[in-house]
C-alpha cells in the first residue's frame, strides 16, 4: 500500500482554558488534496501552524514520509518537503520578488545570492505551474494575487512536497482564483499533497479528494468529497443548517451622504478617484464591485476620514464638510468595517476591552475627567462579546488570540454601537464561515431596517448580489452608475470590473 505523506495521530493543543486541537488525527496520501473546513475558531489554522512547526503539541506527534517531525521546528518542516502560504502573507514589501523567494535558502557561508542561477529557477518554476511573476519587481508594487504566486513559488523552490494553503481565496478576484485552481491542479498532476483551508464550500467541492471538518477543535466529519453536498458539510461545520438572512424591499430615504464630483490625490494601493458621484440613501445598501486596486481603497480611505477630496464635494447630512478627518467622520455617525482586521481594524497585543473603544475613549461613555473609565469599557466588551457571539475567555484577552471570525464580530460590534447613520463594510465578510457571514449579513439588514445607509464594498460577487438593493462597479478611478438589484447578472458585473462600457470614461 502507498504510505501517506503526512500522518497526524492524538494532536492536542490548548492555550490556556481553551482547547484549540483535541485530539486530531488523519492522514494525507500522496498527490491528494484534503480540504480543511471548520468554522472561524474551529482549530483549523492552529492544527496547520503544529504541522508546519510554528506550534508545539501538548499531546500527539507528527510524521512526514514515514519519520517523526521535531515538534516546534520549522527547519526541520522545510526540510521535509512541507511548504505554508498564509492567510496573511509573509513577504517583505522592501524587497524583490526574486529577494524573496530566495531569501534563506542559500548557504550561511555563501557571501552573495547567484542571482543568474536563482532567476533561471524562478522562471522555470513560473513557467511549469503558470505562476507568473517578473522577478525584479517590488513585492510592494505587486497586486494581492501576484503576493500570492510568489508565496507558492517560494514554496516550490524549497522543493515542496506538501503544500498548505490556509484561506488562499480569500484575498483574490473571481479571475484570480480560477488562476489558482489551475496552478493546484497542475501541481497535484505532478505528485504534490495538498492541504486546502477554506471556508467557501464550492471551492471545496471543486478542488478537494476528501474534506475534514472541525468543529470547537474536534474533527467531526469526513467525506468523500464526491460524494457531499454543500448542505450536508455546512451542517457538519456549524452543527445545523444555515440559512442567508432574507432581504425584504425597503424603501429609499434621504440621502445621507453625498459625493460629487469627487477626485483625489494618487496615493499607494490603486487608482485614485476620478470624478465620483455617489449619494448613499437611508435604508439602502449600495452594494461596490470591483478588481481590487481600481479605487476602492480611495474611495474606503475617503469615506472613513484618512483622505481629503482634492476637488469635488463631500456632504454628510445635507452640509458640505471640510476639514476632513477620521475624527470628524465619527463625529458625523460614520462607522467603518475595515478591509484589513488585523493591519487597520485593531492592535494586535491590546485586549479585547481596549481595542473595542479604540475609536471613541475620548467620549464621555468612557472617559471622565481626562480618565479612562474601565468599568464602562469593560461592561462594553463584555457585551459586545454576549450580543455578538464571540468566542473569547475574556475581555482581558489580546486580540490577536482570536480567530479572524471572531475578531470580526467585534469590529462589527464596535462599529454598529450607538446606531451609525452611514456604514462603510469593506470586505465585511472576507474569510468568514457560512455561519458568521449569515450572521454579519443579519446585522447589516437590522442597520438597513433602522434607517442606515450602508456602502458594501466586497470582491464576492455573490455578496454582492445578495444584500445590495443597488450595485455600482469601479474601474481605474471610477464609478459606473448604479443599478438596481436584479438588473445586473454577475456576467454583467464581471465585463463592467474589467472595464468594458467604462473604458472610454477611464
């Protein structure tokens, strides 16, 4: 019989109270793909982070072809043939693609790279598996799908036989993912194992061999992939059948906050805006299609106060603001859902109780006489943690030991008290499980139904299509009017993100 690759036998590991593995055991087989799915907080990363030595077990071992791996060692990970491209990517902006790749795979005694010899590699490698990249760019000039390649090639350099994936969609465009899929069925085609951590279950269905699903840390099913369908692994996921929210038709109210003509400076991250008109109406969730890096970001940085419109008129309210700042947007009921929880929505080694009155603890809901009140914001967390369902020992806990689900639900929590009159949800639900998207889509239609008017930038088609009372799309800089739900299809959608019928306007 073939011998597995990987064999993970009694995994347990806790931090502190929480059980985060319990228990956990299964085998990958050579040039299979095993789709990882669990819920936010299921264990799903922390098993991987054991797996590529970024972790030590508390209970349970490892094996790569047939040998026990060191617990806690990431060389000795490398060095069997294992490879991890991260949810959040690992590169370092200031150098080049080439810099990266290589970086730690020469000799300690070597004085400099054989940069001839490592480009002949890159290519041959990008050629091979259709990863292309242009060896000598800025990894800080690169799009998020190109970040990606690179994390795979840096793998593959390392002579990779077992390459974890952990939310690689996540960040990417409808196009980019099809790219991917491509690249991994060529990969498998050449003897590779594949761990695949996700939560979109028709990309699971469409990649995997076998999926494993974990729920609060224990695995609690195993299918053939053939032969599961989306209801029942969803049901295995979250423990029973999940629902979308309905969206019932609201009627439009005024307008809350209004953009015309509005340009601004070019700046790091995509387009800048050229000449947006936009009005977001009481009760409406406009809903913000596009390829990432064409002015969603200035648009998203506009909104939230950490840009100025260089011409044009911003209107909040009925009144022409000025003096533009994250400060006045709060001022004026503008809550954000960033797009980035981890770089922009919080402070990785604050609690959970500082983090949550980060945008406020100045008010005097939290501060009297110049003095924090840590009673009030510890009662705050203490609800958001109860009304929000977020699993967390307590309001004490660093932020950064959460999962990104739960993370999320306390951006979410933070942003929606006291009632915003605008809501900027950007990327709401990026790398969420069907059952905290279900619950963070409830919340945004309970803001609709109260009068907020919510701007919804998501790369989820789908998202799109199913909240959006109007959808508009970007393209370099700028903005399609909007249309109805249910006029667009997401055929539509995609010839508008890549520009046709906005050409001649970009």
């Amino acid at each position: 019989m073939t011998q597995p690759v990987l064999r993970i036998s009694g995994v347990t590991k806790r931090f502190g109270p929480l059980v985060a593995n319990d228990s956990i055991s299964f085998s990958l087989m050579p040039g299979e793909v095993i789709a990882l799915l669990g819920e936010n907080g299921a264990g799903k990363t922390t098993l991987m982070n054991i797996l590529f030595g970024h972790y030590v077990a508390d209970e349970g071992e490892v094996e790569a072809f047939g040998k026990p791996l060191p617990p806690g060692d990431l060389s000795a990970a490398l060095d069997a043939g294992i490879g991890m491209v991260h949810q959040h990517f690992t590169l370092a902006d200031n150098m080049t693609v080439l810099e990266n790749i290589a970086l730690g795979t020469q000799s300690p005694w070597s004085l400099r790279l054989d940069r001839a010899a490592a480009r002949a590699r890159i290519a041959a490698l990008a050629r091979d598996f259709g990863l292309g990249v242009e060896p000598d760019r800025l990894v800080s000039s690169l799009s998020v799908g190109e970040r990606q390649r690179v994390e795979i090639l840096k793998a593959l350099y390392r002579d990779a036989k077992v390459l974890i994936l952990d939310e690689p969609t996540a960040v990417l465009t409808p196009l980019e993912t099809e790219a991917l899929f491509r690249t991994l069925k060529m990969l498998v085609a050449k003897g590779l194992s594949v761990i695949f951590i996700s939560h979109k279950l028709g990309e699971v269905m469409a990649v995997s061999d076998r999926v494993l699903v974990l729920r609060a840390g224990r695995l609690s099913g195993e299918r053939r992939t053939a032969g599961a369908t989306r209801q029942e692994l969803a049901a295995l996921m979250v423990g029973q059948e999940v629902a979308a929210p309905p969206v019932p038709p609201v009627a439009r109210g005024a307008p809350l906050l209004v953009l015309d003509n509005v340009s601004t400076a070019p700046g790091p991250g995509g387009s800048a805006l050229r000449g947006v008109s936009l009005t977001l109406h009481a009760g409406v969730i406009t809903g913000l299609a596009g390829v990432s890096g064409n002015g969603q970001a200035a648009l998203a940085a506009l909104l939230s106060g950490t840009a100025e419109p260089a011409s044009g008129t911003l209107r909040v309210g009925g009144e022409a603001v000025a003096g533009w700042s994250p400060r006045a947007a709060l001022a004026h009921g503008i809550a954000r859902i960033p797009e980035d929880r981890h770089a922009v929505g919080s402070i990785a080694d604050m609690s959970v109780t500082e983090n949550v009155i980060l945008e406020r603890y100045r008010s005097p809901r939290f501060s009297r006489r110049g003095f924090l009140d840590w009673k009030a914001a510890r009662a705050f967390a203490e609800a958001l943690i109860r009304d929000f369902d977020v699993k967390c020992p307590s309001p004490e806990t660093r932020i950064r030991l959460l999962s990104g689900g739960n993370m999320q639900k306390l951006i979410l929590g933070r942003a929606l008290d006291p009632d915003p009159v605008v809501i900027l949800a950007n990327q709401p639900t990026r790398g969420l499980d069907v059952g905290a998207v279900a619950y963070v889509h409830g919340r945004l239609l309970e803001a609709r139904a109260r009068g907020a008017a919510i701007l919804l930038i998501s790369e989820d088609l789908d998202e799109i299509l199913a909240l959006s009372d109007e959808v508009a799309v970007m393209f370099k800089g700028r903005l399609s009017a909007p249309s109805p739900r249910g006029e667009r299809s997401i055929r539509d959608l995609g010839e508008l993100m890549a520009g046709h019928g906005l050409e001649e306007a970009a």
